[in-house]
C-alpha cells in the first residue's frame, strides 16, 4: 500500500489497489497516517517521511525477489 501510494491517488483507487476490505484499507490509512507515512483525506500522498520509507521498502523488495515493485517513484 505503501508504494502505490508515491504519486498520490485518491482514497478510492487505492483502497481498490490495495485488495483488503474498504474498513480494513482505512484501519492501515489511519496506521500510516499516526506514524507521519501519508497525509491527505480524498487524495492520499506520502510525506517526506514516507517516501522514504518507501525507497527502502522498494530496495528491500528488490533485494529479495531480484525485481523492480510495481508502483514505485524513483528520483
């Protein structure tokens, strides 16, 4: 979920994205929102400190699988 957010999408495309039930989606917002990942109401982005998690998260994946994530922002 982190990752499909690094450009930004509204709350309804990524709740769809995401795969989870839309009270489960909005349970993991408000998770990520308490630790300063993602800001927003209707259009959701990542926060500086969340695109950084982000990067690493993505890293790591690539790291592990040998592979690019999908959804991913790379500067």
């Amino acid at each position: 979920m982190l990752l499909s957010l690094a450009d930004g999408r509204s709350k309804r495309e990524a709740a769809l994205l995401s795969g989870v039930n839309y009270n489960r989606f909005l349970q993991y917002v408000e998770y990520l929102r308490e630790r300063g990942l993602v800001a927003g109401e209707e259009e959701l982005r990542l926060t500086p400190k969340g695109a950084e998690a982000a990067a690493r998260l993505a890293e790591l994946i690539k790291e592990l699988t040998g592979e690019e994530p999908m959804d991913v922002k790379r500067k």
